[in-house]
C-alpha cells in the first residue's frame, strides 16, 4: 500500500550544502511518526521520479538552494515543461509534467522546500549558514507533517506565513 504522503528529498551528500535535503530527510526519520508518510531520497530528480507521485495526497519535495532570499523557502508547484525537460537532472515542475503527460490526469498537490545553501564543491562540509538554515527548515517540516492537510500547505505557500 502506498502511503499518502511522499518526502522526496534531493541532493549529494560529497557535495557541501547540496547535502541539506537528504539531511532534512534524516531529520524527519528520527523525529516523525512515518506510519503515513513514505521517504525518497536521491541525487538528483529523473523522469522515473514521476511514477512516485501515484496515489499520494500530498507530496513535499525537498532541496538546498543558492536562489533563497531567507534561510529557506516553500512554495506550491504547478507542472511545468521546462528546460531541465530533456535532461538527465529535472526540476520537480518538470517531473510533475511528466506525471501528468503519462497518467493523463493532474498531479496530487505538491510543494517545495528549498533550504539556501552556498557551498556546492565536491568534498565541501555543510556550511555554518547552511547547518543555521537547516535547523529552520527542520523546524518547519515538523510542523507542516504534525498537520500534513492540503488546504493548511497551500495557505503557508501563499501567505508564507513561516
């Protein structure tokens, strides 16, 4: 049986703060109740990936990025066909695409957790802002899978009221 919730979290653990949504993922396994909630974690999105989204109610993809403003962000996803499309590595915009190209149908409600990062070199160690930022976003993802309702996630992403 597929659980309902889905918490994909990507990135590469050589790689300094590319590591932050594995480690949010480790986080989530040692402090939350995982009866409904099913953990992926990989190096990178693929167009596989989409087959994952089957049968979920809601679905939190997570990964370190350079672009956030504050020590992370969360915002609702819609599909879209972008230029990670014909790529090896995909945005989850991209896999929801896809999802929808192949099941013919709209994906379930999904989100992204961006964690800001600002090492990504092969052999770096998680940076002091990164470690800051992590423990943030931890506390964040706590909250939203103590109450995992699609109306509850939309409001936060639309009001970003974190």
């Amino acid at each position: 049986m597929v659980k309902p919730v889905l918490l994909f979290g990507y990135g590469n653990l050589s790689r300094g703060d590319d590591a932050l949504g594995p480690l949010l993922l480790e986080y989530i396994e040692n402090t939350v109740n995982l009866d409904l909630i099913e953990i992926l974690t990989d190096f990178q999105l693929q167009i596989e990936h989409a087959l994952d989204l089957e049968n979920r109610e809601i679905v939190l993809f997570i990964d370190a990025s350079a672009a956030c403003i504050n020590g992370f962000d969360f915002a609702m996803l819609e599909p879209a066909r972008d230029k990670s499309y014909t790529t090896h590595a995909m945005s989850p915009a991209a896999v929801l695409d896809v999802y929808q190209e192949i099941k013919k149908q709209t994906p379930p409600p999904c989100f992204l957790l961006s964690i800001k990062g600002e090492k990504f070199e092969l052999g770096e160690s998680l940076s002091a802002n990164a470690e800051q930022h992590l423990a943030q976003a931890c506390q964040f993802a706590g909250q939203l899978l103590g109450n995992p309702d699609k109306a509850i996630w939309r409001q936060h992403a639309t009001d970003r009221s974190w």
